[in-house]
C-alpha cells in the first residue's frame, strides 16, 4: 500500500482497501501474496467501499464524486462494469439492502446532500432525494424496509426513513459534529454511530419482530386484566 488506506469491506477471504493512492486493492488474506488485484477507476481517493451480500458486486466512492461497480472476478487489467457520476460530491456512504436483491444505497457529501437507490446489476438510478446535509453513512432495517442515514453540519443528525417512498419517520440527534460511522449490533436491534465529536451513541432505533410481538402480548394480557378488574369492580 502506497499511501493511507480510507475504506475496507470483506467478502468471505477476500478484503479489499481503498486509498489515497486512488487505487483499490484485492487482498486474499490465505496467502502470503495477498494482492491479486489492483483496481484503478477512481482519479482521487477511494473513500468509500461495500461488497453485496452474494458477494458478486464490489460498490466503490471516491472523491471524484464517482461510484463504480465491480465484478468479483474483476482483475488488475479490468474497467469497472458502471461508473456512474450522478453524485455531485465525494461518495463515501454505502449500503446494500438485505431485503432486495441487487438493490444499493449511496449517499453524497456537502455540495450533493443525496441519498441514492441503484439496482447494482443494471446500473440504473432507481430513485434520489435531497436530504438536506452531507450523508456520512447508510444502514438498513434489517427487519423492515427502513433505512438510517447520518449527517454533517448543520444538525449532525441521524434520519430514519420508510422505502421506497422516503418518508421521513423520525430524526435523531445529540452529535455536536458529523456522524462519520454507523454499525449495527449482532441482534439488529442496536445502532452504534461514532462521530467527529469523538464520541459514540447507542440507539434502540430497529426492533425484531419478535420484540414487538413479545411486546404487543404483554399489552394485550395487561388489557385484558384491566378489563377484568374493570368488570370486577363494576360488579361490586
């Protein structure tokens, strides 16, 4: 590696970097020659990195405000399938969606304020909305089609919304700077975001529907007893 490293995402043995180099780099952490493929698609810093989930698509961002598409059995010699330049500022946020197939979310920096839905295997833009601010990160509901960004100046919130209609749920804030990571517990349910304002926030923002119907049980059966001391007292 030639210069600092500023993304990383995994896909099974394989970890691939992006740099200030403008590179990225396949790494297949088995072997002692881990580098079997240098992708050059970006002309300034790779900032942002996510494989989908079956593994077959590599989502890139860069500070040419570029998002390019990769092939998993891409090699050093080989031109992103896509590369798309419908952002207007550095893409850095990325996010694979876990209920459908193909479908990605990107978001843009300060001079784009977008969130962006592309299908990864045709490279058509599905849908963009103006949200205001610079979008650090993306996280999806893993139980509903919901998805988190975060922000930067002026509110340095977090934003929950419905898709694919984008409605706003519900806003989140308590950062005093931009929130530059999100990631989500093992049980889906949590969300740690960790900010330039050098702390991290937990937030109880995702609920499994298990949780709710635990819950909604247990408002039915407290119902159920106030109406019972309810007919109770009515007949004393």
């Amino acid at each position: 590696l030639a210069d600092r490293v500023g993304a990383l995402s995994w896909n099974k043995h394989i970890l691939s970097s992006g740099g200030r180099d403008n590179l990225i780099v396949n790494h297949d952490v088995r072997v002692a020659r881990h580098n079997v493929a240098t992708l050059s698609g970006h002309s300034q810093e790779v900032c942002g990195l996510s494989w989908s989930p079956d593994g077959l698509t590599l989502a890139s961002g860069g500070n040419d405000n570029k998002l390019c598409l990769w092939d998993a059995a891409t090699s050093s010699t080989s031109t992103p399938r896509f590369a798309l330049t419908e952002h207007q500022a550095a893409v850095k946020a990325f996010a694979w969606s876990p209920h459908e197939r193909n479908l990605l979310a990107t978001g843009g920096g300060t001079a784009d304020r977008t969130i962006k839905f592309w299908n990864g295997q045709t490279g058509a833009m599905l849908n963009s909305i103006d949200t205001g601010s610079q979008v650090c990160a993306l996280q999806w509901n893993p139980f509903e089609k919901e998805i988190l960004s975060s922000h930067g100046f002026a509110r340095n919130q977090l934003c929950l919304w419905k898709y694919p209609t984008m409605a706003k749920v519900k806003e989140f804030e308590g950062h005093t700077a931009r929130v530059l990571h999100m990631a989500c517990s093992p049980d889906g349910g949590t969300v740690v975001s960790a900010a330039a304002d050098e702390t991290l926030r937990f937030w109880n923002i995702f609920e499994a529907p298990h949780k709710l119907s635990t819950k909604r049980s247990a408002l039915d059966a407290q119902g159920a007893k106030s109406k019972k001391l309810t007919k109770a007292m009515h007949i004393r």
